[in-house]
C-alpha cells in the first residue's frame, strides 16, 4: 500500500504530582510534536499529552481548569477497579465463567495436553489439578493465565468476524481488530484505524458485543461522540440503544477481570 513514509516521533516521559482542589493528583507527562495539551485517564491513572515546548506552568494551568473532570474519572475508575471481581476469586470459588451471555462450568482434566472449550457442554476444561480451598495466589495466577489463553483467542477470531460482517452495512476505512485488557473502557479507534476491543466483551451476550464494535467502527468515521457520530452508529446497529443501556447498568462484580 503506497503513501508517504511517516518519520518516528521521539516522545519523552516524566512523572509529576499536582495539588488539585486540595489532593495530590500523580500524573505521567509525554510530550512530543503535537499542538494540544491531550488528557487520558485509565488503568495507568493521568497521563498528559503535551507539545514539547510548553511551558509546565501552562500544562499545570491546563489540568487546574479541568480539576473537576479529571477527579470525577479518576474516582470512576477507581470505583471500577475496586468493586470487580477476579478471575483468580472465580477459579478459587468454583464459579462458572459467563461466555456469550452462557455459564460455563470450569472442569480440570490434568492428563490432557491442552486445555480446551466445549460449546455443546458449556465446558472450559483446563488441564490442570483443581485449586484446593485456600489455594495459593501462584497456583490461581496459573489457571487464571490458561483461562485467558483459551479465551483470548476466541476473543480475537469473534471480533474480527464481527467486525467484517457488520463492515458490509456501511461504507468504512480498512481497520484492523486487536485486543486490549482495560479495566473500565470496552473499546478505542485511533487514527491509524486500529480497533481495540477489549478481550472481556467475550463474557457479554453478542448483541452487546456487536454495539461495542459498531460503536468503534463508527469512530472510523465521526472520531467524536456528536449527533453525526450516533448516526453512524445506528446506521450499523439499528437497536443499539437496548445494548448501549444494557452494559451501561451491568454490574461489573459480574464481569471477571485478570
């Protein structure tokens, strides 16, 4: 594919504290050869996007004028984080783990070479021993890793799949489908075309995960959340507003995350 040879962009990082409305608030500071002061607030906390040559004091001025955003998403994400339930606390517990929407029961089968998901039974039977009742951390951290190498790719294949069945509604860019593991967010899109879906969505029933690939690929077009945007999205998703509310009410101690 032709076009012009892009130039890597050296991006240089530091750590900083601020006071904002009386509380240290730690943050990451990139700069790099862009014309903005960008916020992201997630799994890492504050990072800060900002050109090279402003002066901190203006970056500084920047988050104070944003005080009240950046300390609500901050508490949001924390809110996540602490009220969800691992996939370690599942595996020791004996829980099933929802796939699609179904319960799945954890089987151990310790003679097998591999572990393995049955659709027909509703089984994911990992080759390993059971954990006993007060199981070490190191012996969950293992089962809970053989989980997510059976799921992960699953993950991948379905999405993908997704992505091109609902491509064939709307007129979009090429993109390509990858997979992320953040706490709080479902889904992102970047200028490169790349979609991010986060690998968890494989424990939601389809109907929600086909609204969070709508929604990403309509960012393909609208990378904003206006009216136009919405359009886009229903144009993909006719009904997406049943499963926009849907997961915005799911309880996340449901959702099992590593």
């Amino acid at each position: 594919m032709g076009g012009k040879k892009l130039g890597v962009l050296s991006t240089q990082k530091s750590n900083h504290t601020l006071m904002l409305n009386g509380h240290a608030v730690p943050y990451v500071l990139r700069r790099s050869a862009r014309r903005s002061v960008g916020l992201q607030i997630g799994d890492n906390g504050l990072i800060v996007s900002a050109p090279k040559r402003l002066a901190q004091i203006e970056i500084e001025r920047s988050l104070q004028s944003k005080a009240i955003w950046i300390q609500s998403r901050l508490a949001y994400w924390r809110q996540c984080q602490a009220r969800s339930l691992s996939l370690l606390e599942v595996l020791q517990k004996g829980l099933p783990i929802p796939l699609l929407g179904e319960q799945y029961e954890v089987v151990y089968s310790p003679q097998l070479k591999r572990s393995t998901i049955n659709h027909h039974t509703r089984t994911i039977t990992l080759n390993d021993s059971p954990p006993a009742q007060q199981a070490l951390f190191e012996k969950l951290e293992v089962l809970s890793k053989k989980v997510e190498r059976i799921l992960r790719p699953y993950a991948l294949d379905m999405f993908a799949d997704l992505g091109q069945e609902l491509s064939s509604r709307i007129r979009v860019p090429a993109f390509t489908t990858q997979l992320s593991s953040a706490r709080c967010r479902w889904g992102s899109c970047n200028k490169k075309n790349e979609m991010r879906l986060n690998w968890r969505l494989i424990f939601y029933p389809r109907p929600i995960i086909e609204y969070v690939v709508a929604h990403e690929m309509a960012h393909l077009i609208e990378m904003n959340h206006s009216p136009a945007f919405w359009k886009v999205v229903q144009s993909i998703k006719p009904d997406f507003q049943q499963a926009h509310d849907f997961l915005s009410k799911m309880n996340p101690e449901k959702v099992p995350l590593l």
